[in-house]
C-alpha cells in the first residue's frame, strides 16, 4: 500500500512539473506570437497579424484579449463581417462584457443593421450606464431608427460625461440637420466651434444653415473664416462671391479688421539693452505653410517715429518717411516700385531695399492691412514688427518681405504665438529655451529655406512669429529669464521639436520617415514616469484613442480637451473628391491606416481607388489628404459607415492630438508644470532625455563700460 501511494505521489509530482513546463512552454510561445502579431501591425502586415493573432486565440481558448485584437485588425482592414465573428466568440467568453458588446454595436452601425446595433448598445449600457461610446453608439442608432428623441437624449448623456468634447457637440448636430432642426443644429455648431475654431468641418454646415435661413452676414463671415484655415476650400470660395451680391453689410463691419492705433502697452523690458546685438536672424514675414513668401502684389507701411529707406547694397538714402506717414511699395516688371503718400515715385528696385525704423531700440514698422491682398496673412489685420524689414522683388510673384532682427527680440514675438502667455510661467520658459535652440540650428545648418534668403519662415512650418502685436509682459519676461540659454547635445544644438498636443504619446523620430534616427526624440506616454504603462496592443490603442485618458496634455484648464481629442465625419464623395486632386486614384473603394509607430500615429495610409492604389507616408501628406486645411494629426483610427446596399456613405475619423507628436508637447509642458508644479530644467528633460541646458555667449561688439 505504502509503496503504491509513494509511487502515485511521484507519479503526481512529475504530472505537476509536465503541466508546469507545458504551461511555461505555452505562454512563452503564446508571447513569442503575441509580440510577432503586434509587430505585423505595426509594420504593415496587417492580415498577418490577423492570423497570428487568432492563432494565439487557439493556444490561449480561455484568453480574450488576442480574440480583441484580431477583431480590432479586422476592422482596422475594413473587413466588418470577420470582425464581428471574432467578437461574437470572444463574447461567448464574456457575455456581459461592456466594451466587446459596444464594438460590436459600432461594427453593426457601420454595416446599416441598426436593430441588432441598438440592442447591443442598450445591453452594454444596461451593464454600464457610463458607457460612453456605447451611450455615442446608441444615439447615432436611434438616429437612423428615426427615434429622434431618444437619439438626442442619449448623446446629451454622453455630452455629460465629456462636456469639454466638441466632437459631441458636432455629432448632435449632425443628427439635427438630418431632422431638418437647424436651430437647434446652430447651437450646437456655435459651441461646437466655441471650443475649436479651426474646426472647419463645423464651421461648414453652420454657414450653410445661415445662408439657408437667409442670414447672408453671418453665412459669409463664417466662409470668409473656413478660408482662413483652407485658403482655397471650393465650397467657401464659391459661396463667398455668391453671397457678396446679398450682404446688407459693408464686409468690414461683419468682420472688422484688425486695426494697430498706437503702441503696444507693454511693461518696458529692463533688460531689452541687454537683448540686443545678440545674433541676427533673417525671418520670412506672412509666408503660407509651406513657409514660401505670399504673393504680395502691394504693401503698405508705416512708422510711429517715422522711418528710413536704405539701398542694401548700394548704402545709399532714397527716402525719409515723417511718423505716421504711410508709405506704399507695389510690385511691378519685376520691380518694387516705392512711393510716398502723395504717390511720387522714390525709386524703382531691382534689388533689396531696408526699412529701418529711426528709434531702432524701440521702434517698428507696420504693414496696414490690404483689403484684396492675394496673401491673407495681411488681408484682415495689421502686422507691426521690431527690427528692419527688407523688401525685394521675387521674379513673376511679388514683394519678398524679411525681417532682419536680433534674436532674442524675434523670440519676444515667437513666444506668445506659440504658446498661451497666461500658461504657467514654467512652461513659457520652457518654449523660450526650445524656441532659441531652433533658431541655432536653422542658422546653423542653413535650414530649410536657405535658398529662399531666410533662416526660419513665420508660420507653423518653422515656429510661429506674430511680431510685436503679440508681445505679453508674462512671455517677454520669460525669454528675458532664459536669455541665451539653450539646449545641446554633445556641444551641439540640440533637435528640439515641438507640437501642440501630443494626443497622449511621444512619437520616436526614427519611426516617422525621414525624420532620421535622433538618441533623444524617443517614444513614451506623456505621463508622469510612474504612471506610464506599455501599450502594445491594436484593442489597447483603440480604447485608448476612443476615450478620454489621463495625460500630460489632457489639461482643459490651459488647453482645449478638443486637441487631445477631436472627431470628423467626412463624406464619401468629399475624401474622394480630396484625394482625386492629388492622387488620380479614380473611385475611392478603400482607405485604410498601413502602418503604424508605436505611439499608435499612422505613418503609411493606404488607398484604393478604382484606377490606382496609393499608400501615403509622409506625415504632412497623410494629414492634408484627410479633410481641407487638414486633419490635425496622424494619431487616428478611421471607420467606414455604408449604406444598407453596402455603398459607403461617410467615414469616421477619431483622433488625439495636433501636430507631428515629435519632441516636446507644448500642452503637456503646460501640464506638466500645471499640474505637478515642475520647473523648465524638469521638462526639458522629461521631452529631450540626454539633453543639456548651456548658455550662449553673445559677442559685444561695441560694449562700453
Ligand atoms: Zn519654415
Ligand atoms: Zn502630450
């Protein structure tokens, strides 16, 4: 007996080590085939990371989450009906599962089958009354059941959960344009645009509801604003002439420009002495974004201490201009022909001219602003400047204008259009140092627009300068604090990129193509350290841009909640009509995200048309192919809403962040020191690893003691 049970006993114990090392066996193979899924989905292959994903579901029966996963890369596909499959067995798992019941009521939504739609959304928020893509899901549902006060109800519960969200906000609208309710839609749209104004997909069908109730003011002043974001949206180009004829208002009182009537009420700036004779820099004024000059056929300028006209080359004195006088330079057979207010003619350039204000410490030039200007950085406001403007002629387009300038002054005019001046100081010190940086490197290397006479354009392309009219006390303190400080790397300048909002993750540069592999742009979660968990799954990274995470960036007291996230539903016929004037694709039959970084930001974008398939891999291009004005990042998941003939009507778009997502997020610096009270040394570090802090040493050439 004893012998028997002793031999059980050990036959027992070998069955325990055979199950345990069968077991460490399987979940190391299932990880093996987890991490090769998650890299398949990454790196473009989609279908295979399908498979592989479902092949794990086979070693893992019990184990839900590569079920997920293989659904959400279905679905990322645009297969639906392999999708819902695959969600249907993970629900036999877990029947009563909010989130999985939810995903399959979108996919249900998505395919026209709106009762089986509705009665999954209504189970999942029966287990989870906050469940808010399911309460999302269930208004748009009803909305399509024609239930019209259900569908409001449930969006409005949604709306309070996520009230600083303009995406709801243009969603219950949607729905009350398609009850033909445009008042109700109206306010909607104003608050949805309240939030977000370069919203433009909002500002659209607001504009069109005013012009449809006859309101033609208030119809042309919100497409003269769509054209603000995208200078040549068909639709707003159009209906601005049509409505022209029908205002009862001259243009100017609808939208009153923006008029500089004296100077600037700023704190003076004791160290301003100190600022100058740093180094030059040469700065591109009112260029596109692209950062090419404008065409600028006429510009009209003034001094409130008068100024002077100096030939560049030849030294030479042409003009003299008495304060206030304005003074006008057209462009003409390749010239710039200047004349003074009585309209004598002062000269006829070929080459550069200098307008040098007389009080060059505190002095500026002002460009009034030219009603019919082909270039609308000067078509509705002023534009006032320190420093020297030269202006030259650019062959078969117009007047190049330069604003030469020493830097540290050029950034008092960067700071403040980069950032909110009322931010938390830290973070203004913060931009300074970063924006001082990207002045060296530009200079440095030559930059982008060497052949274009101009170290850094004034536009978003290079960093954002609005000139003296956007000088506060608070910014102008902080880039007098930093002063020469910058950030290095091995001696050098450092890379320091910089973008809105991150959408909650840092993106590697050497993730995005041709960016180029630099140590300390590296990938993480924009959140305090401790908090930063690894996302590395495709149902992960759905939830998570679906939903309202924590981040360093989700800040609504310093920056919009509608830069972290945003939504846009585009029309079928509008994204083909986009892509076609670019890519000749012919129809649009599919669009899908390629491949991915691991921040989750699309890096290649398919699409197939009927003529042409085309994949997309640049960051600006991905961005600019998917809504006019473009969409504000490349950190989105897209799904495609049919009819019930399976004919596509519209696809939706949700999305996290604005910008590249390389480098420093400027709302998670604003978090950063807003919420943990961290100081610009911290952030620096926190976005630039590996980074120093130094200081220039500017040369004084004619110092006295
Ligand atoms: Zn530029
Ligand atoms: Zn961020």
């Amino acid at each position: 007996m004893l012998s028997y049970k002793k031999r059980f006993l050990n036959q027992e114990r070998w069955r325990g080590f055979f199950i345990v090392g069968a077991l460490i066996f399987a979940i190391s193979q299932s990880q093996a085939s987890t991490n090769k899924a998650y890299e398949f989905y990454l790196s473009g292959d989609i279908t295979k990371s399908a498979d592989e994903y479902l092949f794990n579901a086979r070693l893992n029966p019990q184990n839900i989450m590569p079920l997920l996963n293989a659904g959400i890369v279905y679905k990322q596909l645009g297969k639906y009906e392999n999708s819902i499959k695959i969600f249907r067995q993970a629900l036999d798992i877990n029947p009563d599962d909010s989130d999985i019941l939810c995903e399959l009521g979108w996919l249900k939504f998505h395919l026209a089958e709106y009762q089986d739609a509705a009665e999954l959304f209504e189970k999942a928020i029966k287990n989870r009354p906050n469940h808010t893509r399911s309460l999302l899901g269930l208004g748009s549902v009803y909305s399509h059941l024609n239930r019209k006060v259900d569908a409001i109800n449930y969006l409005k519960k949604y709306k309070k959960l996520r009230p600083d969200f303009s995406g709801i906000d243009y969603i219950i609208a949607w729905d009350y344009v398609n009850f033909k309710m445009y008042e109700e839609a109206e306010q909607y749209l104003i608050e949805a645009l309240r939030k977000d104004p370069s919203f433009i997909e909002a500002r659209l069908p607001l504009a069109g509801i005013y012009a449809r109730g006859h309101k033609f003011n208030e119809a042309w002043n919100q497409y003269y604003r769509v054209l603000d974001y995208a200078p040549k949206h068909p639709v707003a180009s159009k209906m601005i002439k049509v409505l022209e004829g029908k205002l009862t208002k001259q243009p100017e009182e609808i939208r009153p420009p923006f008029k500089i009537k004296g100077p600037p009420k700023l704190a003076p700036i004791d160290a301003l002495k100190e600022l100058d004779e740093s180094t030059k820099v040469r700065v591109g004024i009112g260029t596109n974004n692209t950062g090419a000059q404008g065409k600028n056929r006429i510009l009209k300028f003034k001094s409130f201490e008068g100024f002077k006209v100096i030939g560049k080359r030849s030294g030479k004195l042409y003009a003299s201009a008495k304060p206030d006088e304005i003074w006008t330079a057209i462009y003409e057979n390749n010239r710039v022909v200047l004349k003074n207010p009585e309209n004598k003619i002062y000269g006829k350039f070929t080459g550069p001219i200098l307008v040098e204000p007389y009080n060059p410490k505190n002095g500026y030039i002002i460009f009034e602003r030219i009603k019919n200007s082909d270039n609308t950085w000067f078509r509705n406001s002023d534009r006032a400047y320190r420093g020297i403007m030269e202006l030259y002629p650019i062959k078969n387009r117009g007047i190049g204008i330069v604003n030469i300038i020493d830097m540290e002054i050029y950034l008092l005019g960067v700071v403040p259009s980069e950032v909110m001046s009322y931010w938390p100081y830290e973070t203004l010190k913060t931009q300074a140092i970063i924006a001082r940086t990207q002045v060296l490197i530009r200079k440095e290397r030559g930059g982008k627009h060497r052949n274009q006479g101009y170290h850094l354009c004034d536009s978003q392309h290079c960093q954002v300068y609005k000139g003296v009219t956007a000088e506060r006390n608070s910014t102008n303190n902080a880039v007098v604090d930093t002063q020469g400080q910058i950030l290095t790397y091995r001696g050098r300048p450092a890379q320091t990129f910089y973008h809105s909002n991150c959408g909650g993750h840092i993106q590697a540069s050497k993730d995005v193509p041709r960016w180029g592999h630099i140590s300390y742009l590296k990938t993480h979660q924009d959140l305090p350290k401790e908090k930063q968990k690894p996302m590395d799954s495709p149902w992960e990274f759905h939830q998570w841009i679906m939903s309202n995470p924590p981040s360093n960036c989700n800040f609504p007291p310093a920056t919009s909640s509608s830069h972290f996230r945003w939504i846009r539903i585009i029309k079928h016929k509008d994204l083909s009509y986009r892509i076609n004037l670019k890519y000749k694709i012919g129809k649009l039959k599919e669009i899908f995200p390629l491949k991915r970084s691991s921040s989750g930001n699309v890096n290649a974008l398919r699409i197939v048309g009927s003529k042409k398939t085309v994949t997309i891999d640049r960051e600006h291009l991905i961005r600019n192919v998917l809504g006019f004005g473009s969409v504000k990042s490349t950190l989105f998941f897209m799904e495609t809403n049919r009819f019930k003939d399976g004919k596509i009507r519209n696809y939706w778009i949700y999305g996290g962040g604005w910008g590249h997502g390389i480098g420093l997020c400027q709302s998670g610096a604003a978090g950063m020191a807003g919420k943990y009270g961290k100081t610009s040394g911290e952030i620096l570090q926190f976005y630039f690893p590996g980074t120093k802090l130094s200081k220039i040493k500017y040369i004084r050439k004619n110092k006295k003691k």
